[in-house]
C-alpha cells in the first residue's frame, strides 16, 4: 500500500501524461527520463514522445486536459423509494420487549417462534430502554 502523501503524488504523476506538445502539435505522451551524475540521480528531463522537444520545468509541460464524462443526468434518478412509513420501521421485532437474540438463534418469547430482526406482529410491545421509565434495578449477576 502505498502512504498517503505518496499516493498522491503517483496519482498526479499516473494522470498527468498526456500531453498536447507544441513544437509537433501532436496529442503524445510525456517521458520523463531520469539525469544522473555518476550513481546519482540529479533530477529528470522532461521530452514527448513523438518528436523529442524537452520542457525546461514541468510547470511548461502543455498538459491535455479531460473533461469529466456525463453519462447520466439529474432526469435519469429515481425517485427515492421509501420502503418503510414513518412509525413502521420502530415496529420491528428487533425494537420490542419479546425479541430475544443469542449467539445462535433470534426468538420471540410471546409467541415461542424463531424470529428475524426484521419480522413484525400485531403483538409489538416496545421495548424500555436503559435509562426510560422506572429506576433500572442492579443485574443480580
């Protein structure tokens, strides 16, 4: 993985190729041959690829610029698809006071069935949450 300020900088580097060079007037790509002195790489010189014109800084490099593909546009979403009404979703097995979960099961204790969270019942009873109602007594365990 690459860390973050590097990645940048290849992401930079990846998407700035491309080149409109004005010596040819050809669309080319960008080589960027490395300069050494001895072992030592002292910097890069900067050429496109069709005809050999060198750019003196990468600040000269004439770059193609891409404009964003549209394919789709505001007319083309869908309406938002509401699933659930308003008090429907708070309805749900997992939010009543029967609804008991284990490691390997979910059961409803009012009527003695396996159950999915997501399962409702005219019997719904809501469930007090920690902190609602009556003082929470102290668990005897």
């Amino acid at each position: 993985m690459i860390p973050g300020k590097t990645r940048d900088r290849v992401e930079e580097v990846v998407m700035k190729v491309e080149i409109v060079c004005p010596s040819c007037g050809a669309e080319s790509l960008l080589l960027r041959k490395p300069e050494y002195e001895g072992l030592k790489k002292v910097g890069e010189t900067l050429a496109c690829a069709s005809c050999g014109h060198t750019f003196a800084s990468e600040e000269d490099v004439p770059y193609k610029e891409h404009a964003g593909v549209q394919v789709f546009t505001e007319e083309d979403r869908s309406q938002d698809v509401k699933v659930f009404e308003k008090d429907e979703k708070d309805r749900l097995c997992r939010y009543c006071a029967n609804y008991v979960v284990n490691p390997f099961t979910q059961w409803c204790g009012r009527h003695k069935k396996e159950v999915e969270a997501t399962d409702t019942c005219g019997a719904f009873e809501r469930r007090k949450e920690s902190g609602e109602g009556e003082e929470n007594e102290a668990s005897p365990l």
